[in-house]
C-alpha cells in the first residue's frame, strides 16, 4: 500500500480526531441517539421520523470496528434483532399508524442487508439466504421491495419506481452475498451498466452521487478485471474536489468523507485525499462529531409524498466521517 508523507503533527491530529469521534458515537449509542429524522413535503415529521436506526448502526459499527466493547456490541446487536421481520427487516418496523397497502414497504433487501453485514461485522455469521426472497431470476437483479411483476433498473423517483430495482441496492445486497455460498447471485454488469458517463454511480434513494459510487467502488475493488470502471470514478470524485478541499456544497463534511473515503488507498489521488482529510480535521466540532444539512435518503409514498431524510443527531455524518479517516490513516506514515 502506498504511503502518504505527512508531518508528526499531522497524524498525531488524525489519531486525536479518530479517539474523539469514537466517544462522541459512543456515547450517541448508549443514549439512543442515531436515528434519522424523516419530514414530507411540507416540512412536517413523518411516522419515519427518528427511525432507521439499522440504518445507522451500520456505519456506526463499521466505523468503531475494533474499538466496540460488549455494551456497545450489545446495542446494536439487541437494536437488529429486535427489529427482525421473519429473517429480514426495514427502515423502520410496522407501528400503530400501519395501512395494509403499506405491508410491501415493511421489509427491504437494502436495510437486510445492512443488517446482515453489521451482524457479520458483530461476529455473527447469519446466513443471507433470505435475501433471495427479493431476486428476480429473468431479469438477474435484485428488487428493494418485495413486489410482483417485472423489474429494471432506475433512479427516477416515483411511488412506482420505488417498487423496482435500483443499483446502490444490488451494490449492497452483492457486498452481503460477497464471501458467501450466494455469491453466484453477484452479477457486476449490473453495476457497470449503471455507472454515469462521468464515472459516479447515481443513487435511487440517496441524493449523493458519491454514496452509490462509494458502495460500488467497495464492491468492484474485491475483483479482477474492472480497472477502467474503477479508474473513472476515481477521477470523477478527484475532479469534483473543491478548491478549499472539500466536496459537495458549502464544505460539507458528509460529501468530503465520502470522498475521502472513495480515494483511500489509491495513490494516483493522493493530494486530492490529503486535501480532504485536512478539511475535515478543520470541521470537527469540539465533540468530536460533524454535522452536515445534507438529505441523506429520499423516499416516496402515496400519494406521491416526498419524504426526506436527515442527520440531527450527527451520528450518521460522524460515522461516515471516522470511517474515511480511518481509511486513510491506513495510508498515513509519520515523517519529521
């Protein structure tokens, strides 16, 4: 692996931004504190309001891999499986206010196999099986919601389209089936058929074009063969730095360590990446944490509802956060 020469300070600002950020996403565990808000159209809480908590939980272990002691491992353990839906789960569990119409929406390959990786990450080996209840066999992809009919790919947003498939979703459910006796249902043409002409990724559910060129880079990267697909959307991510070292608009922490986290360990990007790692350093609150205005998921829902998803906790943009700085801590060497 390459390695990027910095300065003693430097790393040493790394390493106290990645203990402070683990005790601040610490402590938003133990205090429940790492759902998402969810508003409409007019700007009102939804029934998703401080939910996906799955969701979250997810970057959160990811990011504190190693770091997680058994109170924190038992969370997020007792949190999955308390919400398991006959082997599966959703963004969030049916509640009181559940319409029948809404049942297809209870469970979703994205959310199980969330759920199912950070069970893996937790040391819990549960098989993916019930992911194949979500396969569609002649068109060879993997549907979000478990509806009846034909499928394809798409990112424009409808109630209908909802009901199809969307490719940061197979991006997920391959990375579950990765390593495992279902990894024959892998199939990456469906992710080089979806890659932009500029080389991102575009998402269905998550505005960002760097949270599906993130999810597909990490999948691609595990196999031989995908250099050029790999290559462009390194250089679309590079391209798109901002002059002050961030991405996305206003110097938004969740966009750079997005970013950030795309460029790790490629040494072609480095300045790009050294440049991102210090905006973040710049932008760490004194709690360790980052915060961001961005919308991290939209969803739609009869009758034609928008619904949008954000991080006023801060657990969600600081998990992201630590992940990309872990990422390139790896590449970083102390140097006088």
């Amino acid at each position: 692996m390459t390695k990027i020469n910095v300065t003693n300070c430097a790393a040493q600002a790394v390493a106290r931004a990645i203990d402070s950020a683990a005790q601040f996403l610490r402590a938003q565990l133990r205090a429940g504190n790492y759902g998402l808000e969810a508003v409409n159209n007019a700007g009102q809480p939804t029934y998703s309001d401080n939910k996906g908590h799955i969701f979250v939980a997810s970057f959160i272990t990811e990011a504190m891999a190693g770091l997680f002691d058994e109170i924190d491992r038992t969370i997020v353990l007792m949190r999955i499986l308390s919400e398991e839906i006959d082997g599966l789960w959703g963004y969030n569990s049916p509640g009181p206010r559940h319409l029948e119409h809404m049942r297809v929406f209870h469970v979703d390959a994205d959310d199980s196999a969330f759920a199912l990786r950070t069970l893996r990450l937790l040391g819990v080996n549960r098989p993916p099986d019930r992911l194949l209840q979500f396969y569609r066999a002649d068109e060879r992809l993997f549907v979000t919601f478990d509806a009846p009919g034909p499928t394809a790919l798409t990112t424009r947003l409808s109630i209908a389209n909802s009901l199809l498939a969307h490719a940061e979703v197979n991006a997920n459910v391959f990375l579950a089936l990765h390593g495992t006796h279902l990894d024959r249902f892998i199939d990456l043409d469906v992710l080089i058929r979806a890659q932009h002409e500029s080389g991102f990724w575009e998402s269905y559910f998550y505005p960002s074009p760097l949270y599906g060129t993130l999810l597909a880079l990490e999948l691609l990267q595990r196999y031989p063969g995908f250099e050029t697909a790999i290559d462009r959307a390194l250089s679309y991510v590079a391209s798109s730095q901002q002059a002050d070292g961030s991405w996305g608009c206003g110097g938004d922490p969740y966009e750079t360590a997005l970013a950030v986290a795309c460029l790790s360990g490629h040494a072609r990007h480095t300045n790009a990446l050294q440049r991102g790692v210090s905006h973040l350093l710049t932008t760490m609150a004194d709690d360790g944490s980052w915060s961001s205005p961005a919308c991290i998921w939209v969803g739609t829902v009869p009758p034609d509802d928008m619904w949008r998803g954000y991080d006023r906790h801060g657990s969600y943009v600081t998990a992201r956060c630590l992940i990309a700085l872990r990422r390139a801590a790896c590449q970083l060497t102390q140097s006088s």
